[in-house]
C-alpha cells in the first residue's frame, strides 16, 4: 500500500514554523481521512492538523515541542484498505547464514563496525546535518557548540538530533567531564581503543547564574508570551514609532447604542458593542487615506486594497491575540458585529483558525475596555499603523453653539495611533487620526441599524 506523507501545512504568508504541542495518534494507530492526527501552535494560533489519507500511522518523524518548518514531512501514513491490518513496521530481513536469535545491537556493530562500542551512529546522508530551532536553543543556552552537537547520536529521521536526544545527552553530561581526542593521523579504528587514556577536560558552563535576592516568585513564560514578547520588541527594531493623540466627543455614538441595543439584541441574538462602531468609523477613513493600508517591502510601498481589520483580543490567559475581520469595507454595520462577536468568543475558547488571524491591514485595539484612558501601542508587523480607543468618560467641555459657548456634560473618548514614521509622517497620521475622531463624533443618531 502507499505510502502518504503528513505535511507541515502552510499557514499564512508570515508563517514558517509551527511547534509540535500534541500527537493524538502514534506509529501503528489507524486514522480516518480529516481525523486530527496532532496539535500545533504557530506565533499566531493553535491548530489542529487532519490526516490527508485514511491507513495506519506508518511513522512518526518529530516529537511534542519540536519546532519543525512549513512543508516538512513529520509523519506518514500508510494508505489503503488494508492499511487497517498493517500494526508494524517491516522488519529487517535477517541473511539465511546468521543466527535467527540476533539482537538489534550486533546487526548495527555489524554494520558499523569502527565505532566505538557505546555508540550508535544513525543512518545519515550526504547533506548536511539538520537541526531543528529548538535544539538549536537548547545547545545555544547550554554552551554546546556545533562541533560538539554533531556528537551527540539522534534518534530522529536520518539521524537528526531531537530535543530528547539533546536533554539525554546534557543529562548524561553534566556532571562529566569532555574528552578531546588528537585525531590528527590516527585511524578510527585505534582512536576508538584509545580514547579512555585521553586526558580529559572539564566543561566549562558559559551561561552565567542568576541570583534573585528578597522575597520573589520565578514564573516561566508560557509559549504565547515569549512569542509576544519576541514579536514585540522586533516591530520596535523594524518600524520608526510615532506615536499621535486626539480626543473625540462619542456622546451621539453612546446614546445611539443605548436607544438601539436592546431591539438589536432581539432581533439579531447577540449584543452589539462599540467595537464595530469604531471599526466602521476606521474603515471609511482608510478609504480617505489608503497609505494606513500599507506594509513595506525594502524600497517599495505596499499598498493593501483589501481592507481586513485586525482586533486586538484579550484572552482568559492574559495573554493577546488579533484576530482579522476579512474585507471589512464590505460588510454593513450588522454584518460587521457578527464577525467581531464571532472571533472574539473563538479566540476566549481556543477555536480561531489559522486563517482567522493571517492578512490584516490595520489594527485597532481597545484599551479601555480595562479601563485605560489611552496607550501607545506597539505596530502588529508587517502593518504600519495600529489605533488604541481608550475609555469613555462623562466630562464637562465647552460645546461652540449658535447661541455661544456652554459648558455641557458629554462622553468624551481619547484617541491614540502609533504609525511607522517610515512612510507615515507626522501630517499624514495626524490628520488620519483627526478624521477618524470626526467620524465618530458626527454619528447619525436617526440612523437604522
């Protein structure tokens, strides 16, 4: 029966690695077409991966944590009818001249017959050796170098080294000392004897010990905040961050919401939050000035003309994550508080997809939903702009009448965007910005819904 290899699937244009978090199935299970096979986290989303073939899981070729690329293979299996009979590997057929009650070990000496006796050397090709980035951080942190991770056997497909292998080997390690052999015109063979009248060498550890003084508590970051963090602080190396401020008058957008909402909510099921509201209001200025649209490639300048709206999401974790509302230029105000209602409840219960996340143009992000007046955010990349709305609040302001001036009790709401000076100077996002803030405060309060 064929064989079919289980891909790293592809999951955006930003995306090329993905971390193995969980198998459901291993070598000699049978799987049905489109049955999760395992789970997998990308910097933007966890996701489950589905078989593309119904057999029997012939092998597994990464472990959980591995961080493995786009297009790899990292499990086959074996199609067909009877795959369903098919529980083991092949075996390695045994010459008529040997004794059938070998063991596994004599067979690899056998076959590799210059090393030295603790070590079995794995089968490798004539390309280099590859190492996986987790592996490649393990030895980073741990003071191996390359020489030395070419050492260590693997167990993995074509000998490569996984993050089992690696913690075995420091395990193993740690506490001995490094033999440095001269190898300079001796045989294998007679290296292979030798090597226990080698001089040995301590290892020297080359990460410092950190010492913590008072009363603290050491917390390891999830997954997801080291992804953030690292996704942070590199739009802070990439983009030119300035950072504008305005002040909007929200108090027809308010009492329009408060006359509205409960009909909305009996007719359409589900609330309608401010959220869209802002959305809406961005949406029709981007249109004004395209360039907020935009990314940067070298010299040139992106200009995006599908307009997807990514909104910055709290999740139960603490933890943030921005899912994208496609397209939003073409949906009305309903349709709008469907895609915003509906990605928010799949991000807070983990069931975002891949796609749900990828291609935004624009990001806004709420802080005042925890009470904030304004931020400065951080620019999500490859994006040039990103607005935070910040509470709203009643405070008396001097309102300009035919009459004259007066002092009145409005809802009043700061506005922040932070815009990659690269491309957006100074006029540009302040006027972007302006516009934004007029859109909301001239809201049609007669308008339907």
């Amino acid at each position: 029966m064929p064989l079919v290899d289980l891909v790293m699937p592809k999951m955006g244009e930003s995306i090329m690695e993905a971390t193995i978090l969980r198998w459901h199935k291993k070598a000699g299970d049978h799987v049905k077409m489109d049955e999760t096979v395992l789970d997998i986290a990308t910097d933007k989303v966890d996701t489950e991966v589905p078989s593309t073939a119904e057999g029997v899981i012939e092998e597994v070729l990464y472990n959980e944590n591995d961080v493995v690329p786009i297009g790899t293979v990292i499990a086959r299996v074996r199609a067909g009818s009877e795959a369903g009979n098919h529980q083991q590997a092949p075996q390695i057929p045994i010459p008529s001249n040997q004794n059938s009650n070998f063991e596994e070990e004599d067979l690899a000496y056998t076959e590799v017959p210059y090393q030295p006796s603790n070590i079995i050397v794995p089968k490798t090709t004539n390309a280099a050796r590859f190492y996986s980035p987790l592996v490649l951080n393990i030895a980073a942190s741990e003071g191996i170098s390359l020489t030395e991770l070419e050492k260590i056997p693997g167990t993995g497909n074509d000998g490569r080294v996984t993050k089992k292998d690696i913690l075995q080997y420091l395990n193993g390690n740690r506490n001995r000392v490094h033999t440095v052999p001269n190898i300079q015109s001796r045989p294998t063979e007679v290296v292979a004897r030798q090597a226990p009248e080698i001089a040995q060498v301590p290892i020297a550890s080359s990460q410092p010990v950190t010492t913590y003084t008072g009363n603290v508590e050491i917390i390891e970051m999830d997954r997801m905040r080291k992804l953030i963090a690292k996704h942070m602080v590199d739009s802070k190396h990439t983009s030119a961050h300035v950072t504008s401020f305005t002040e909007a008058d929200v108090t027809n957008l308010v009492l329009w919401r408060e006359k509205i909402k409960k009909e909305y909510e009996k007719r359409e099921g589900e609330k309608i939050t401010f959220t869209p509201l802002f959305i809406e209001a961005i949406v029709k200025c981007i249109k004004k000035y395209p360039w907020l649209s935009s990314s940067i490639d070298g010299d040139k300048i992106v200009v995006k003309k599908d307009i997807n709206i990514g909104m910055a999401t709290a999740l139960p974790s603490g933890n943030l994550i921005v899912p994208v509302i496609k397209n939003a230029d073409q949906l009305s105000l309903v349709g709008l508080t469907k895609q915003v209602n509906n990605l928010a409840n799949a991000a807070r219960n983990n069931r975002l997809k891949p796609d749900d996340t990828q291609g935004g143009t624009f990001t806004i992000t709420n802080v005042g939903t925890f009470g904030s007046l304004m931020g400065t955010p951080i620019i999500n990349q490859p994006q040039v702009a990103i607005l935070a709305t910040g509470a709203i609040k009643k405070r008396p302001v001097v309102i300009e009448t035919a009459q004259g001036d007066s002092i009145a009790i409005r809802h009043m709401m700061y506005l922040s965007m932070s815009y990659d000076h690269r491309i957006v100077d100074g006029a540009l996002g302040a006027t972007f910005l302006t516009a934004v803030a007029k859109e909301l405060e001239n809201f049609d309060v007669n308008r339907t819904f």
